[in-house]
C-alpha cells in the first residue's frame, strides 16, 4: 500500500487560536503548527473556552493533525537563572494551553548555552525540560535540531540523545527540521546524506521518536549555520535534493509542516505546489 504523507504550514493564530484552524480547514492542510500565546513575550495569553471549543471543532472538521511551535524567547539551555526561571514558566504556560486546546505535541528549540559549553548546556537543558515535564500532563515536548549558530546545543542527534537519556528517553520525542539539518551540515539534498542522517537518527533518537518534519529549503549552503527558511525547491537542497531526501528517509512520521517565508500573496501556494510536486516524484501520496 503506498504511505501518503500530511503537508501543512506554520499558521497564523492572529484574532484567535480557531483562525489557526480554519486556515487548515480552508485550504485542506492534512497537518498544521501554530503558536499557542504571542511568541515573543513572556506572558501567556489566555485562551477562553468558546474559542477552544471552536478551534476543537474546525480541528475535528480538517481530519488535521496539529502542532505548536513554543515561544521564542524560551531558552532551556540558559545558565542564567533569571531565563532559566522564566523559559519554566513559558513552557508550562504554553503546554497549559495546547491541552487546552487538545494539540497533542510542543516542538521547543533547545537554545543558547551563551558561551557557558555543552556540559553546562546539557545539564541545563535536561533540568529545565524535566522540570517542565514532571509538572504537566497530556502535552508531549519536540526537541528540534537547530542549524548550529554560534553556542547553539542540538544540532546534531547525537547531542540530542544524550539530553533525552538525561530526561528519560520516552518522555520526549524530536522534530526534524531540513533546513537546520542542512545548514548544520548533514547534506540530505543527495541520497547518501539523508541516508547517513537517516542511520544517526536510528541510532541516536530512534525513528520512532521523530513525530514532525518542519520541510523547509535552506537559503544558504551546506554547512553554513545561518537558520534562513526558505522557499521549497528554490533553496541550497533544491527540487531535485527533496525529491533524493523522500526517497531515501526513512522516518515513520507522516507529518511535514513548512515554515517558509510568507513575503507576497501567493507564497503559500506556490510552496504547497513544490512540495505537492517533489512527493508526486516520490513512492509517497498525499492524505
Ligand atoms: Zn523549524
């Protein structure tokens, strides 16, 4: 049987949460993210119960599988305490609100150690994601791999295992994102790469713990570090390096959530056809 995968975008929650999803609704996503509160403050914005139940509702309507993307400003590999108090109190505001709103998984950067190394960073990390857990219930934590700039922690799996052990290995899963892979410097636009990546995320995190993509095309080259989105197929992996990156991963997730860059009218469109077209060249379907 051919596996069909869902392609869906980071969506605006702007006005309110339910807008997120009947943004999915409308233009027939099969998966979604969305931020849950403003992500760039660190209060949590109140959700009432009527646009829950609404956000539910369109959710229920879509057949969707959503996600939340948590607050920028989070930094759970801080060594400050000030940040590190405060990434708690975010992260928990904003696992309060996905069960609210009944969105089953937080993706969450692992951060900046600023200079303080990655022991301190792992240390750091673990504890506050920890704390976190142990103190909430219903929302599962993504860890994403960033694209390795300067202090970053997460870029490779092998560093990422290492905070899961620390955790508890079934207490958090992984969401992998192209373009920060990419930009760390695993080439998955040939099939070699992404047949490399694919065997470390095996050993490392397993596949089983791989629950997003974010399918994103990298602005800048293999290697470079620089976190720019962009637009699929149009970036340093390129059409043909989606086409080898489907072919040859092998992770169990269906979900694929682009967070590229929405400049003009029309961005979405053309992204959702680029992807559309690289799977039509894959043994994959679409749900
Ligand atoms: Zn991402």
């Amino acid at each position: 049987m051919q596996r069909k995968i869902r392609l869906g975008f980071h969506v605006s929650m702007q006005g309110s949460v339910a807008n997120a999803a009947q943004e999915a609704l409308s233009n027939g996503y099969g998966t979604f993210q969305m931020f849950v509160t403003n992500p760039r403050s660190w209060a949590i914005g109140e959700i009432n119960g009527n646009d829950s139940l609404m956000f539910k509702e369109l959710v229920r309507k879509s057949h969707a599988m959503p996600f939340a993307h948590a607050s920028y400003l989070c930094n759970p590999s801080s060594p400050k305490d000030d940040i590190h108090r405060k990434t708690i109190s975010s992260l928990k505001g904003n696992m309060e609100n996905c069960a609210r709103l009944g969105i089953r998984y937080l993706v969450i950067h692992i951060g900046s150690h600023l200079g303080a190394g990655h022991v301190a960073a792992l240390r750091n990390s673990a504890e506050t994601i920890s704390h976190v857990i142990d103190t909430t219930s219903g929302v599962e934590l993504l860890l994403e791999n960033s694209a390795g700039y300067t202090n970053s922690f997460g870029s490779d799996f092998k560093e990422i295992a290492k905070i899961m052990d620390e955790i508890g290995r079934e207490k958090v899963g992984v969401c992998l994102d192209t373009c920060h892979a990419y930009a760390y410097g695993y080439d998955i636009a040939t099939a070699a790469g992404t047949a490399a990546l694919m065997d470390e995320i095996e050993q490392a995190v397993g596949m089983r713990s791989v629950k997003l993509v974010h399918l994103n095309d990298s602005k800048y080259q293999l290697g470079s570090h620089l976190d720019r989105h962009w637009h699929i197929g149009k970036g340093h992996i390129g059409r043909q390096g989606f086409i080898d990156f489907f072919r040859n991963m092998r992770l169990k997730t269906d979900c694929f959530v682009m967070e590229t860059p929405e400049d003009e009218y029309g961005d979405r469109e053309s992204d959702m056809r680029a992807a559309l077209s690289i799977i039509e060249e894959t043994r994959l379907g679409r749900v």
